[in-house]
C-alpha cells in the first residue's frame, strides 16, 4: 500500500511539473533546454510533505530535536527530498559559505555557524516567484503554508521586528553580536545553547509581540498560535543572520511569502 502511495505521489510531480514546463514565461527564467531545477525541487517537496510528515517521529540523536515544532524537525522530514547536496544541485550553488554544515546540517557545533549564501538566497527568491505564477504550485503551497509554516512565518517575523527595534531599552544588538562571537571562538563554545539562554521567555515573548500585531490577530488569537519553542529559537537565528549579513535578505523573502499566502486567503 505505501508503494502504491508513493507511486502516486510522484506521479503528481510528474503530471504537475509538466503543467508547469508548459509555462512559457519558463523560457524567459531558464537557459532553452535547460530544466528549472531549483523550481522543480521546490515542487517535489511542497507535493511530497504530507507523505513525508505522515510517519515521521522525532529523534533526538538522529535529527538533533524531540519536537515537531521548529526548523530542524521540518528539515529532518524533507532531507530525503531537500537535502544540502540536493538543494545545492538544484540551485546551482553552496547554500552556506562557511560554516559546520559541510556534510549536511550540523546542529552539534558550539564553535561555529552557517554563514547563508546571499546568492542561493536571491536564487529562492526568483524561484518561489517563477513558482506562483503556476496556480496548481501555488494552492499546493497555500495549503501547506497554512498547515505547517504559517505561524511560525508570524513569529519569525516579530523576531526579526524585535531585534531591530532600535530600542536600546528592550535589546541591544551590538552587544549581543560581540558576546556571541566571543562565545563561538573560546575552547568551550555557545555551551549554553546558541545564545537562546540570554532571551527571558516571559519578557521576550511579551515584547515580540508588543513590537508588531500581524495579520490583523486580537491578542487572544495570537496568544494561541504562539509557539514557545520558535519564540526563544526565532531571535538567535536573526542574531546569527545579523552576523552573517542576509538577515534584511531573508526577512523580505519571508514578508514576500507570507503576504501572497495572505493575499490567497
């Protein structure tokens, strides 16, 4: 039964990414004759996820994580499918620049992280936009948004709001940055788990959400959807984004995307 469940799966890939080959606004994207990989493989996964999801339990040894919430379990459930090595064929260059993450994501390193690429950030961009003007991709991932990504899409970006709020009262960046760096060049590393540990959990998750009330949510609302996990992670990530320089890059991709899934709804 669950080779005839994937059997299908990928059926739909095929017939779909045919639709999408049909596009003639592909040929003003790609090379002619070259494949667009990068939206293909964007396909795959967005199609894929909920076979992928379906039997997936957490591993902390395997996937780094005991919970679904967060990045790292999303990664752990589409690798197969999205892998570095494989997204990197894809888009035709490295997703990081330096870094651990040399054979795949390395969640262990206390002495290091991933620079982001700025390249293979502007590559996703141009790719989800080549990638919504196919109405089957886009309600595909209209659904998946909704299900999967949506809040976390909300909390990430009252994250990035809050660290750069300019509000020296609240955070103060310069200072964050230096002892993070600190941290990662001593012998014993960010032991402490990535700079989470400096964010209160009660003081920062009032503040996030003081600085930016997101679509249109009652307080009520956004109370239930936020997710204690991607709150107290979702600040770190922007400081490390602040050091490697893409974090403008990445947050207006992600304003990008979460304000056509609005426009959808």
């Amino acid at each position: 039964m669950k080779k005839y469940i994937i059997t299908c799966a990928l059926l739909c890939i095929v017939i779909l990414s045919s639709a999408f080959l049909s596009n003639n606004s592909m040929q003003s994207y790609e090379e002619p004759g070259k494949p667009a990989s990068d939206v293909f493989k964007m396909m795959e996964i967005v199609y894929l996820w909920e076979l992928l999801s379906a039997d997936y339990a957490p591993s902390k040894e395997r996937d780094g994580t005991w919970l679904l919430e967060g990045f790292r379990s999303k990664y752990a459930m589409a690798k197969k499918y999205a892998s570095l090595e494989l997204l990197e064929a894809a888009f035709g260059c490295p997703v990081f620049i330096r870094g651990p993450h040399t054979e795949g994501f390395n969640f262990s390193s206390e002495t290091s992280f991933g620079y982001y690429n700025p390249e293979f950030i502007t590559r996703l961009d141009k790719a989800f936009d080549k990638g919504m003007e196919n109405s089957l991709f886009a309600a595909a991932l209209q659904k998946l948004y909704e299900k999967e990504f949506r809040d976390m899409g909300m909390i990430y970006d009252d994250a990035y709001l809050y660290m750069n709020s300019g509000d020296e009262s609240s955070i103060d960046m310069d200072s964050l940055k230096k002892a993070y760096l600190l941290a990662i060049s001593s012998p014993d590393g960010t032991t402490e788990g990535s700079m989470d540990h400096v964010f209160n959990k009660e003081k920062i998750m009032k503040e996030m959400k003081s600085v930016n009330i997101s679509d249109g949510d009652d307080e009520r609302q956004r109370q239930t959807r936020y997710n204690d996990y991607d709150a107290l992670t979702a600040p770190a990530f922007w400081l490390r984004r602040s050091i490697d320089g893409t974090d403008k890059q990445i947050h207006d991709l992600m304003r990008k995307i979460r304000g056509q899934m609005a426009m959808r709804e």
